[in-house]
C-alpha cells in the first residue's frame, strides 16, 4: 500500500519527517518497505506555455516550438510528440535541468535547429508507464487545469509529497484504506483523525423505482448496498483526484471510475459502477455462478465461471464476478449517462478462491480476502455517489437499495490493568492505557480499579481477544521501551522424549547396518499414494490446490518415495543402494476429514551388497539379506512378543512368493518383500527389496528389561535332529513345537541345513537344527536331554507327521 505524506496530512496534524515516520511505523510492527521522494534529484522542471508551433523543415515529425518559460524571451525547442499543439501548457525541462534516471537535458541542435530545453511526458519525469493517463501515454503531458508558468511542475503534479510503502500483513487489512493508516498514524502522535462527511442531497427520484436488487446466498454476501446516480458527465477527473490516485499507483481513468478507486483507497472499500442503461433487465441478481456460463472481464479477457463463484447478474446474465471485477458488457464509458454504485461484503475465503481460479488479482479481491470495515460501507458509498455529484454533475436518486444489510457490532473485551502489567512488564497506569486505546479509536468503560471494557470497532477485525489488547499497548507504548528482564523459571536439563530416543535409536540402527537416510516428499499422485499401504480401508487425502499432479496427495507410504529415490539412481548409473526413510504417512477412515499422521519407517535394497574380491565373489542383495537387517533392528528393541514373518500372497505391489507380514507377538507391525517384478518396471528399476515398519506401534508395544546374569558355571550340550516334512510346512512352525516341547533348558534352536532332491520324496525337504540344553544349577546327564529329545520327536511326528531321518 503506497501511501502519501500529504493525503496522511489532510486527516490529521502531522509534522514529522517522513523519513522518521516510516522507523516510527516500522517499529509498531508495520514494514515501511521504503520512502520514495517523485521530485527527488529533478531540478530546474517548470511550466511552460507553447505559444506557436511550426513544422521542421528537415522533418515530417518534428515541430519547432515558441515556449513561454517565465523568463524574458520565449524559448526555441523542437519537439517530436504528436499531440503537441500551440496553446497548451506543458512541462519544460530547461537546459541544464536533470529528468528521470538522471539525464542532464543540454542545449542542442536538432536536424539543424536550435533546441533550447525539452518539453517533457510524464515518463520523462519519473512517473511509472502504469499510472500515465491513456491520452498522454505516447506523447506530452497537457496541464488542464490553471497553472503559472515558469513555477516548478513538482507541486501541480503532486511530486512534491513523500510516498511511504507500507508492506502489509495479512491481519491488518485496515490500513489497506487512508483512514484506517490515519487511525493508526494518528495513534503514535497522540493525534484524532477528522474525517469531512459528505454532503449528499437526493432528488425526488426513488432509487427503487429504477432498480430491484437481491441476494440469493447470504450466507457469502452479508453485506451489498447499492446507489444510482443519473444524468452523469463523463470527463476527466480534476487534478487532486489524479495526483491522489498516480500517487498510490493507478492510473486515472475517467471521473466516474476514478472515483472509485479514490473510495476505495481512502476507506479501503472496493467500489464498483455499472452503467445502468445496460441493464437491460433493470435488476441486480447476487448469487453463485453456475456451471458453464461465461463472461469478459473488463480487461477484456474471457472467463469460465466455476459454481464456487459469486457473480452480479441483470437477473440472468453476469455482468461481474463479484468482489474481483467487473463485466465488460456494463463497462461504464464516455456515452454512460446513469451510473449505479456498488458497495458490498463479500466472504473473503470465495474471493481469495475466485482471484486464484481466474489469475484475476486485483486491489478489490485483496482488500476483500484481508477483510473490511464492516461498519463503514454506506459510508463510502455515500461519499462516492456525493463525488459523482460534484465532479460528473449527476443527479443522486432517493434511498440505499439494500440486498442484504449487515449489522457491524464492536468486539467488547474486558481486560485489567494488571494483567497488561504483568505481561508486558511494565508498571502502566490507568490513565497511560486508557489513552494507548481511545488514541486507537477504541471505547474505553473503567468499571473497577483496573478493569478495562474495550469497544474494538469493525474496522480491527484482527482484534477479538486480550492478547490482541496487550499486543496493541506493546506497540504504542514501544517495544524499545519495554524493560528487559529474564523470566524467573526453573532450569532443568533437556531430554528427549520416548519417541524422540525411539526414532534415534532406529535411524543409528539402519545406519550402522549400511543404510543411508533419505528424504522423499509427503506429496505424491494417487496412484503411488495407494501402494504399500499398511491397510487396505484407508483413504486417501488430496489437496484443494496442488501445486502440480505429481504432488496432489498425500502419501500413505514411505516405499513409493524409496522407489522413486532409485529410480533417480538408477537413471544416473548408481545401481548399488541401501536406503532408508523415516517419516509420517497420513492415513483416515471414508468419512474423516483431517488425516492422522503416523511414524512409519521403511527401507529399500538393490543391487549389490559387495563386488568382486580375491577373497570372495560378489553378493546381491536378496529377501534373507534384508530380513537379516530386520531381525536386527527388531530384536535391539527386546519386545515381549516374539518376532515372526507369516507369508502373504495378497499386497500386490510385492512378489507374492517373496512376501511376509512382520508381527512382534500377535501384533501387525509391518511388512517385508520383494517389489513385484511388474511394479519395479513402472518404476524403472531393478530388483528391489523393501520393508517398512509402523512406528507409531512399535513405540506402543511392552518391552522386557534386560538382566545380566553371571557366566554359566556348567557345559552346554548340542543334539542334532533332521526332519523330512512336507513343502508346506515352515520353519517358524516346527522352532514352535520344538519351544514348546524342549523343556525349560532349551537354551537356542540352529536351523543349520535345508535340503530337497536326490533321495527326498518329491513335495517334501529336510531340515536339519541343532538344539542347545544347558542347566544353570547343574550338569545336564544323558538321560534328561534324551527325554526331552523323545518328547520332541514324538510332538513333531504327531503334529507336523514328520519322519525323523
């Protein structure tokens, strides 16, 4: 927001430096970004009169020009710009003077005459090509209004002000209006803004009887007012109108549509005229776009409204997308002669939508989205329709047409003394507070000792709590004046929290076994999002404005983002890799709106665990290499339950021979496999194998407490056993019987061969184990082992039919 030093000066009694002004500014927490000076190293810049013209004799574009400067003689300069006409007064910079971008202007000749000066367009002078009114867009600037020559041009361009620009926040959307920053500028200095009210008188018309109105979702339009002014003159706006509007950035238009914009920057309330004639149906409908209709915006660019958008309508075709723009078709020009005046409320979350969907952002859709003063619309669209009366000669008809009236009502907060005392450290008074409030514009009841009822008006929206109270103190009191105290508290040492050491202790883990940590992002496509899931009844959670395909949803997995980190590998000649990810999924139910987010761990191997060497030949990674990875991790962690791997044929981005669900006891917890050949291809990727763990459970589960216990005094002893079973029957099932029939000294079970061929009956394998016994107390005899082999054979031949070999 560019705001002007003496715009500010006409509301209230300022005497300060701007420069100052903008640190003052800066340190109640509003950015001034910079103070620009539009005279700023220009000099010796005057009016001129151009008394006659004549064309060059060595040019058929070029005039030679007579110019009254204020000095004796009248000044020979040639100039080249087509709209320059004897007559006119215009803007000379004399030989010697400095013009924008500091060019020095120089007596010269031109194709052989004599120049003495230049005579300038606004451009030349410093003024940006986007506030440069149309007309003088590719020529001279005219002045039309009376000026004395030979004077400085500065103060009848408006250049001799100061331009603040105030770097906003979206939470204070009030000084995006010249009252609102006068409210708050007014604060610093102790100073209460004054405001003229506008004359306004009406005639005998009804404004009802030209035009119905009406709102159909009020629920998104809680305010909209409107006025209609007839018998209008299009012209130029007088020359305070467009000093006030070039000085804030926009470029003058017409008085009718310079008006409002003027309204707007000094309320901070978007105005908008149509032109009545061209409301063929005489009727303004508010309501929600509906699927398919178009319209062209004023910038003359089509638009295919969306359903979530809020359009003004004749009662059936859109003339405007509410709160954004306006609609060509009721474009007001030079032949309009009734124009009817638009203030209204708009929901800012529908604007903000609307703005972004169509890439229509406007000084209108802001202020909408930030917030307005709710209690000062009629206001503005009083003030407006009162300008249109003194600048375009038109006629007010009687009364407000309202489609839907909202009632402002001030945020009252109670708050003491001593709570703003205690917060912020100081010893304020009563008096001091109440002051730092009513300079603010708030109303102010004492109905205690310290006991503060605060009247916040609409404009402050940001303000609804006693924090906001004490935060508004703190910035008009000064943040430099606040003492600096340290806070009283208790030291204690800093310790991370169980999850915390969890998550540490797992990454050092999948480190220390050769893994490295990457970092994938949590947004991916649908498709990907799908796979790997922990669950098959979670749903998904897409974003309402991705900022591509590619990132719309978020992830249920860590594996995707593995893969894909491979992929990019792999495209790059790294084939060799042992990766690792800990991050969060979000998973929910159908029906939940927000997603939880849960722990998840996951790794991926490829390629090769170690080349070629003297000592031996290279090692691929396969599901037994990562599982090795696994039940190290896992048992680091001393769970209760044992830890298991059951088959699963049924995940259908893994290799359903090379596929097992990982349970710690009875508990799920997660999954390890080979990627399924069909997958790895959409990947781009070789044969890969993953796993990945819900921590979030893993953290939950009992664990046991380690207890040392002292070297056993007395020998173990090894029996070995092979059994002949059929292929169906695995390994974790007969380590179950053994377990359970092994008897308490049953210290380790060793599955140290497996063989199936010559000599074994087809459909079945033979494995072989070594068992362990050991007595803590004693020396195991011969017997006891042999009886607790015996009740193990007799268990396995009965349960699993196995054939002792």
């Amino acid at each position: 927001m560019k705001i002007s030093y003496k715009w500010l000066q006409e509301y209230i009694n300022l005497n300060e430096n701007p420069d100052v002004l903008a640190d003052k500014v800066s340190l109640t927490g509003i950015e001034v970004a910079g103070v620009r000076y539009p005279d700023k190293g220009l000099k010796k810049i005057v009016v001129g009169h151009v008394n006659s013209i004549e064309p060059h004799p060595d040019s058929d574009h070029l005039n030679i020009c007579q110019v009254e400067v204020g000095e004796s003689e009248p000044y020979q300069i040639v100039c080249g710009a087509p709209n320059v006409a004897a007559g006119q007064d215009v803007i000379v910079a004399l030989p010697g003077s400095r013009i924008a971008n500091n060019v020095k202007i120089k007596k010269s000749k031109m194709r052989g005459v004599e120049s003495k000066g230049m005579i300038c367009a606004l451009q030349e002078i410093g003024f940006p090509d986007n506030v440069v009114p149309k007309e003088y867009a590719n020529g001279i600037y005219v002045f039309t209004e009376p000026v004395k020559v030979g004077e400085p041009v500065f103060k009848y361009l408006g250049m001799d002000d100061a331009i603040l620009d105030f770097d906003i926040t979206p939470n204070r959307a009030d000084t995006l209006g010249m009252h609102g920053t006068a409210w708050e500028v007014g604060a610093m200095y102790h100073e209460k803004p004054t405001f003229k009210q506008p004359e306004l008188t009406e005639t005998n018309t009804k404004a009802q009887d030209l035009l119905r109105v009406s709102v159909e979702n009020k629920a998104v339009v809680p305010g909209y007012y409107l006025r209609i002014v007839e018998n209008v003159q299009i012209k130029p706006s007088p020359m305070w109108l467009q000093i006030h509007l070039w000085n804030a950035g926009i470029r003058p238009i017409n008085n009718v549509v310079d008006i409002t914009n003027y309204i707007m920057l000094a309320y901070g309330q978007p105005m908008h005229a149509f032109d009545y004639d061209k409301l063929t149906r005489k009727e303004i409908l508010v309501r929600d776009a509906k699927a398919g209709e178009v319209i062209t915006s004023l910038d003359g660019e089509g638009h295919q409204l969306d359903p979530e958008d809020i359009v003004i309508t004749d009662g059936v075709i859109p003339t405007g997308i509410a709160g954004v723009m306006g609609g060509l078709d009721s474009e007001i020009t030079a032949s309009s002669k009734t124009v009817v005046l638009e203030a209204a409320v708009f929901n800012g979350t529908r604007i903000r939508k609307t703005a972004q969907r169509h890439n229509l952002r406007t000084d209108a859709s802001t202020r909408f989205e930030k917030g307005i003063d709710t209690a000062s619309v009629t206001d503005a669209l009083n003030a407006a329709a009162s300008l249109l009366a003194q600048l375009a000669d038109g006629a007010v008809a009687q009364g407000i047409l309202v489609g839907n009236d909202i009632q402002p009502k001030d945020a009252v907060i109670a708050i003491r003394l001593a709570r703003i005392n205690h917060i912020l450290g100081t010893e304020l008074t009563l008096p001091q507070v109440q002051a730092i409030f009513e300079n603010l514009g708030f109303g102010v009841t004492i109905s205690d000792t310290d006991l503060m009822t605060v009247s916040v008006p609409p404009r402050r929206w940001d303000i609804s709590i006693e924090a906001d109270l004490v935060e508004e103190v703190a910035r008009m009191y000064g943040y430099d004046n606040l003492p600096a105290t340290l806070p009283k508290i208790a030291m204690t040492p800093g310790k991370f929290n169980p999850q915390q050491r969890f998550i540490r202790r797992s990454k050092t883990l999948l480190q220390s076994a050769g893994l490295s940590e990457v970092i994938s992002y949590a947004l991916t496509t649908r498709a990907k999002a799908q796979q790997f899931t922990m669950t098959a009844d979670t749903a998904l959670t897409k974003l309402d404005w991705p900022m591509t395909e590619d990132h719309a949803y978020l992830r249920l997995n860590l594996v995707s983002g593995l893969l894909n980190d491979i992929a990019y590998n792999v495209a790059r000649n790294q084939t060799d890799l042992a990766i690792y990810e800990q991050g969060r999924a979000f998973t929910k139910k159908a029906g939940q709106i927000r997603p939880i987010e849960r722990e998840y761990l996951a790794g991926a191997v490829t390629g090769l665990v170690s080349g070629d060497n003297w000592a031996q030949g290279k090692q691929v990674v396969d599901f037994y290499y990562l599982k090795g990875i696994l039940d190290t991790y896992l048992a680091d962690h001393d769970y209760t339950g044992d830890i298991s791997y059951v088959a699963n044929t049924d995940r259908p981005e893994l290799h359903p021979g090379r596929c097992a669900d990982v349970y710690v006891g009875e508990q799920f917890v997660g999954f390890i496999g080979q990627v399924h050949p069909a997958t790895a291809k959409a990947y781009a990727i070789p044969e890969t194998y993953v796993f990945q763990l819900d921590l979030s459970t893993l953290l939950a589960l009992p664990t046991t407490t380690l207890v040392s216990q002292s070297a056993p005094k007395y020998p173990a002893t090894s029996r070995d056993i092979a059994v002949l079973l059929p292929d169906t029957v695995t390994n974790a099932q007969v380590e179950a019987i053994i377990k359970r029939r092994g008897g308490q000294h049953l210290q380790n079970i060793h599955l140290f061969d497996v063989y199936a061929g010559k000599n074994i009956e087809a459909g079945h394998k033979s494995l072989a184990y070594s068992l362990t016994f050991q007595n803590p107390e004693a020396t195991l005899t011969e017997s006891e082992i042999n009886e607790q082999m015996t009740h193990i054979i007799a268990y396995l031949t009965e349960t699993l039919h196995a054939e002792i070999r």
